[in-house]
C-alpha cells in the first residue's frame, strides 16, 4: 500500500465529485440564454436515421441575454431539430428563420426560481455524498495499512489530516459554486 498513492485517488476521486456538481449547475436554466441549456441535457435528435446530441447536427450561439440561436450544419436536419426541442423538457417554443432556429429564453418566475434553488442544493448535497465517500473509502485504505504495517501510527494521523483538509476544500468549492449558482438564480 502506497499512502502517496492513496492520498492521490481520494484526491482525483474528489475533484471529479466537485467537476460533476459544476457540470449539473450549468445546466440548471436560470433565465438567462446558455448553450449550455440545450447542449448538456440530453436532447437526442432522431436524424439520418439515428438518434443523435444537438451539438453534433449544430452549432449553438446566444446572440443575447435572451435568445439561443441554433444553426444546423444540414438545413435538411432543421425540422428534426425542432421537434426534438419542442419534446424535450425545456420548456423552450423554438422559432425558425429559414435555416436558422431560435429559442428566447422567457423570464422566471419567482416561484421557480426558489425550486432551482432547491435543486441546485439537492445536486450540491448529492456531491458532498461523494466526497465524504471518497473521504470513507481513503480513511479505510489507510487504516488498512496501519493494520498491515505498511504505515506507522504517526504516519496514518498525519495522512488522516491531509484526507481531512482534501475534504474540507472540497466542501468549500462545492457551497462556493451553490453559492454562486444560487446568487445568479435569485437575480432578475
């Protein structure tokens, strides 16, 4: 047993908890345009016979605050494009300009506002899950090597501490993103 190499994975296994939250935050709509709206969630397009992402068949732009513009590589694809935005659960009625397809982006209410709220701590919540997991799983591993006298006891409360400091900052990025992610919700 490594503890090197044990403090690594739980450090790898924490960052990838804390990267997850912050890819589930962007997708959290917040009355604002994003590509990110429609790229991250899966919105399958059924075209050529397959079921494909939007960003394959697209290119997706906010021209403003408001407005998501998709542009189709193939104008042929632009109707299947549609379709598979009017079935999602966007909630977003698409426009299109010829080739072009436009999304505005409407005003959230408050009350929808305060449920993104919740579910972006939900998300927040489930990633703290991981990284006391990671932090479990770590704590074991080095308690195992005490056991097996691959590390002295010195070495196992030493190492105990830095799992422990992994954890914190992990937490800490993770309330600092809610926060954020909170802050730019409640604004209107």
């Amino acid at each position: 047993m490594d503890p090197e190499l044990t403090i690594m994975e739980v450090d790898e296994a924490m960052t990838r908890a804390v990267e997850y939250a912050i890819h589930e935050f962007a997708a959290v709509r917040t009355g604002k345009a994003s590509p990110a709206v429609v790229e991250n969630l899966d919105v399958h397009v059924h075209s050529y016979g397959s079921s494909m992402k939007l960003k394959q068949l697209a290119m997706i732009t906010t021209p403003d605050a408001r407005m998501i513009q998709i542009d189709p590589f193939d104008a042929a694809t632009t109707k299947d494009i549609e379709r598979a935005i009017r079935e999602s659960k966007l909630g977003l009625n698409p426009a299109t300009a010829g080739k072009v397809i436009r999304l505005p982006v409407p005003e959230l209410s408050t009350e929808r506002r305060e449920q993104l709220v919740k579910a972006i701590k939900q998300m927040a919540e489930e990633a703290r899950v991981r990284v006391r997991s990671a932090r479990r799983d770590g704590m074991e591993t080095l308690k195992k090597g005490e056991k097996d006298g691959a590390i002295t006891e010195d070495d196992l409360h030493r190492l105990e501490k830095e799992v422990q400091n992994l954890t914190d900052k992990a937490i800490k990025d993770i309330d600092l993103h809610v926060g954020s992610k909170e802050k730019e919700l409640m604004t209107v």
